[in-house]
C-alpha cells in the first residue's frame, strides 16, 4: 500500500488510546485494523491492493 506521507495523523494512537475509543463506543475493532491505526492512524492511500466482491446467492 502506498500512501501519501504527509496525510498521517500523530500523535500515533497506543494501545491504551483505541481501548479507550473501544470502551467509549461499545465495540471490538478488528486487530488489523487496530494495527493499522497504530502504524498510519488515517491516511490518504494512493493505491493498494484492490479488494475483491464475493456475491452471496441465496436460494
């Protein structure tokens, strides 16, 4: 993933901030998003990896 630098937003959170955001807002973040915060806390992405649509059918 590329990213333009100069769009992260510090002071970067530690665990004890997003277990505070956690415990405000009643949820569990997923972990690779708790790692992402922790790393680039928001950001601008210039490209990544494109995601891929899974289509449910139901019968």
């Amino acid at each position: 993933m590329r990213f333009v630098k100069e769009s992260l937003i510090y002071p970067l959170p530690e665990d004890q901030d997003i277990a505070e955001i956690e415990a405000s807002f009643r949820i569990q973040l997923p972990i690779a998003y708790k790692e992402f915060l922790k790393h680039y806390n928001g950001c601008t992405v210039i490209d990544s990896t494109p995601l891929t649509i899974i289509f449910f059918r139901y019968c």
